[in-house]
C-alpha cells in the first residue's frame, strides 16, 4: 500500500525513526493525485515540483538534527479560500481567478513553521457559499467512496484528498457544517474547533461570526496533532485574543473514563436520520459507554430554531462581504452562489439582530447543558453521501449548533453502510474542549470507525 | 420591512426584492431572480422561526455578536 495511506501520526513516527523520507511520502502522495484528481477533481492546484523541493529540504534538516515536530516533512492540502503567499488562491471563483496573496494566512504560517508542506490548493465551493456548481473555473470535487455520489462541502477537495490518500492532512473552513460535513461524507475526521482557537486572518470571510477553520484528516488523532500547530493567538484575528493553550495530543489518547455524555435526539423535530447512520451512531454511543463514560439524555433547543438563526446570520454577514464585487461584478459569480449571496439582501438589520438575539439564549441553553454534561453527541448527517448535483439532502444536516454557539463540534466515522460509504456521528463539547473532544472520537475510530479500510485503495485501472 | 417582505407572499414579496435589489443597485436577470425567490422562501421559514423563539422583554444581547460561548473547562 502506498505510504500516502499512513495517518500523520504513522508517518512522522517513521521520518523520525528514519524508516521513511519526506521524500517518498510526498512522492506517494503526488503519484496518486497524477492517477486520481482527474476523476476526483480534490485540487485546483499541485505543487508538484515546490512539495517535492520542500520535501528534500526536510529531509536534509531532520537527517542533521534539526526535526521541528510531528509536522515536519508532511504533505498537507489547503482549502483554495485560505491565502498562501505566493501561490495562487482563486476561492474557486472567476472573480479571483489570478490572485496570487504576498502573504499566507496566519493558520498556514503556524503550519508551514511546523515544517508541514504545501502539496497542493483543494476544491471548494465557491467562496464556500454556492453549493456544488458545474459553472466554476474548476469542476467539483467528487466522492473518492463513489464518484457519483456528493463529496458534500464546501470543504470539499479537502475531504476527497484526505480520504483518497492525496495527501496527509487537510484544512478546510466551517461555517454551517462545511469542514464536518464533508469529513463525515468522505469517512474521515473532521473538527470545527471552538469559536476564536484558530486563527481566521488570510482566510476568505463567509460569515464573520460563524467562520471557523478545522483540520482534516483520517483519524482524530492525526486532528489533534494538527490543533497543537494552529490553536493559538493570531495577531490579525482579534476573536483569537483569550486562546488557551490544550494538551492536545497528550489527551487524545487518554480515554473518555468518568466523563457525562449526553445524547441530543437533534433530528427527531426535523426530519429523520435513516436507519443505518443511526444504528452506526449507537454503536459509537456504545463504544463510548464500554469506555467508561457515563451516557444519558439530554434536551436543547430544536434544531430547527438552531437552522433559522444561522441562516438569517450566515446570508446577512455574506452578503455584506460579497456586496461591492456582486454590485460591480456580479458576472464573475456561478449562478448559484449569486443568488445565494443576493438574497441576503433582503434581510433587514431589526431580522438580524433579533437572529443574534435568539442565538444568545442557544448559546445559553448549551452552557446550561454543559453544566451536567462534559460532551453532547448527535447526528452529524440523516444519511450517507447523496448522488452526485442531489442538494435536497443537505437540509439534514446536524451541524449549525457548533456554528451558532461556536462551541467546538467533531465529525468522526461510525463505519460503512451496506453499499460500502462511510457514516459518521458529531461530538460537541464545551468551550475550548477541544481535545477531549477529539479523544472521544478516538474512542469512537478504534471501536467502530473501521480505519484500515480506505478509498480507492486499488489502482485506478482496476475501478473500471 | 424585511419583516413585511416575510409576512406577504407571492407577488409582494417577489416585489419587496427587486425593489430592494434595485434601491443597492444590484443586478440580476430573471434566472436568478427566481433563485433568489427560492432562497428568501427559506429565509421567510427563518424570519418566522426567529420571531417565535424571542419572547418579548427579554433582552439577551451580550456577547451575541460574536458566537463565543464563555467558559474554560477541559478535563
């Protein structure tokens, strides 16, 4: 099996043994991508002979003694709305087609300090708002577990990436569910952090006070050594300002023993979450129990109500930012991502305060919640990836309460339904709980996540 | 008067926005004119879900702005 397979934690423990180069890894990863993104359209952009220059030179630094960290030497994929200096970051839109940033994002600085390497920019919907769209400088991405089905988004080429083996480690952005979603879709890992613990400057603005970067990977594990690069303060990012420091990777692995789990029926007022994905989650639920944790019910607010507020929200603050280029260029926008942005102007300032009103008192219900509770488990999605352009499925989604009250939310695969596509839970957590969040998921991978298996991990030749 | 654009259906409200589209000075053919007419459909559900949930003389506002729940608490 290729080396792109291995989890950032397998890899960089064998760069550091000196059992694999960066090199070879990034080689691997740059040879399945020439074999796969014709099909799975994951990036807009490879960076073939940058990586492989960037993976040398880590190599030479880790042989003299210089290793900066479990980061060093690996291969990641950037979604094309966080800013690179240098290199081109188009939000997958004509209107930003030849931008070329002089200066990355602050999360890609803290990575690239790391020593993590550029492979390549990933998919994404356009400017993360306009769905999947055939009318885009790049085409969509598609789902490496089943081509015709959705990759779900916007995060999109970022998830195909990570599960098709593309690379090691993804970022995508999250503003209503657009980092988990697609995790969940595509049978990885996926977290939307707590609300100011990654820094946002560099990063293309959706909706101001719902945005939040996440990384992406195959395991939770592999997430936390992720966070333990980019949480922290970002001079540019003011909502940054009270980040503390977490022990990420040392409670990833520390277990879920005496912690009060509940379980929040989110989707019983909304609509239903077919069969399969809810068995798979009481398995997780379980898995979590045998582990220790003590498991009940809880009660918050419906999600409807939760859907609503983050719908008046996310088109007022988009369209606020979108409205100088949608005035004097609207026709460098797709279609759908034109009249998603434009409808926004027809909410009134009275309809969006009251909006952040009412997301006041959620925020209030989940603090009260986390009073008798350490984490909150749900429904991530009502199903499995959808067929490929099918967007009516993506009303079943449980993942706006991480959004509105921008409280830390996890997608983490519960396993595979019958037709072999990958399912998956949400896990939420109070404020700046980040990484027990992420040792639950843990918990959850290693009983039911079915790790070992991976997406098209025969040749291309033999798909056919 | 968006509230009344929520409140009105069919022909007042889909002139509610081309009057509001056109007062920003923002264009749109009649394509997206009737894509943006599905989107507020949803948007008039969220206006409504909202109003419901606010009860009147509460006045929960701080930190509303900004979606940070408060509170340090890791095991």
């Amino acid at each position: 099996m290729s080396t792109s397979f291995l989890t950032i934690a397998e890899a960089s423990e064998r760069i550091a043994a000196g059992t694999l180069t960066s090199e070879q890894l990034t080689r691997d990863c740059l040879d399945r991508i020439a074999a796969l993104n014709e099909t799975l359209h994951a990036f807009v952009l490879v960076r073939e002979d940058e990586a492989m220059a960037a993976a040398r030179a880590a190599d030479a630094e880790i042989a003299a003694g210089r290793r900066i960290g479990p980061l060093h030497g690996i291969p990641m994929g950037i979604k094309d709305i966080v800013e690179t200096a240098g290199v081109r970051t188009t939000g997958q839109s004509a209107l930003f087609l030849d931008r070329v940033p002089e200066r990355s994002a602050h999360l890609w600085e803290r990575l690239e300090a790391a020593g993590a390497i550029l492979i390549g920019k990933t998919t994404t919907w356009e400017f993360a708002i306009g769905g999947t769209a055939h009318d885009l400088p790049f085409p969509p991405a598609r789902n490496p577990w089943d081509p015709s089905r959705e990759t779900g988004g916007s995060s999109s080429g970022s998830a195909a990436a990570v599960a098709a083996g593309l690379c090691s480690g993804a970022i995508g952005t999250d503003t209503g569910g657009s980092v988990r979603v697609p995790a969940a879709w595509c049978g990885i890992a996926g977290l939307k952090p707590t609300y100011g613990l990654v820094g946002r400057s560099g990063v293309y603005p959706l909706s101001h006070t719902l945005d939040h970067p996440g990384p992406m990977c195959w395991s939770s594990e592999d997430c936390a050594l992720m966070m333990e690069v980019l949480a922290g303060d970002d001079p540019r990012d003011a909502s940054t300002r009270a980040a503390p420091a977490l022990p990420f990777t040392r409670r990833v692995t520390e277990g879920v023993a005496g912690l009060r789990i509940g379980v929040w029926d989110a989707m019983t007022d909304h609509i239903q979450t077919d069969p399969e994905v809810a068995d798979a989650m009481s398995r997780g639920i379980d898995a979590l129990r045998e582990a220790g944790a003590e498991v009940r019910s809880v009660t918050l607010p419906p999600l409807k109500e939760i859907d609503a507020v983050c719908n008046l929200i996310s088109r007022s603050e988009s369209f606020a930012y979108h409205r100088v280029n949608l005035e004097e260029q609207p026709e460098k926008y797709g279609f759908e991502s034109r009249a998603r942005l434009l409808a926004g102007s027809i909410i009134g300032a009275a309809e969006y305060i009251e909006a952040q009103r009412v997301r006041t008192l959620i925020i209030s219900a989940f603090e009260d919640a986390f009073e008798d509770f350490d984490l909150i488990v749900c429904e991530m999605t009502g199903s499995v990836a959808p067929p490929h352009g099918d967007a009516t499925t993506y009303t079943r989604l449980g993942s706006r309460a991480g959004n509105v009250t921008g409280l830390p939310a996890h997608s983490v695969c519960t396993g595979f339904d019958a037709q072999g596509l990958p399912m998956a839970m949400q896990i939420i957590g109070p404020a700046f709980a980040d990484a027990v969040l992420l040792a639950a998921g843990h918990v959850v991978e290693q009983a039911c996540g079915a790790r070992q298996t991976r997406a098209l991990s025969r040749p291309r030749k033999e798909l056919a | 008067m968006a509230r009344d654009a929520a409140t009105h259906s069919g022909a007042q409200r889909d002139a509610y926005i081309n009057h509001r589209l056109a007062l920003l000075g923002l264009a749109a053919d009649e394509a997206s004119l009737s894509r943006i007419r599905a989107v507020a459909d949803d948007l008039e559900f969220s206006f409504a879900r909202v109003r419901r949930a606010l009860p009147f003389g509460v006045e929960p506002c701080a930190g509303a702005t900004t979606g940070l729940a408060r509170g340090e608490r890791v095991k």
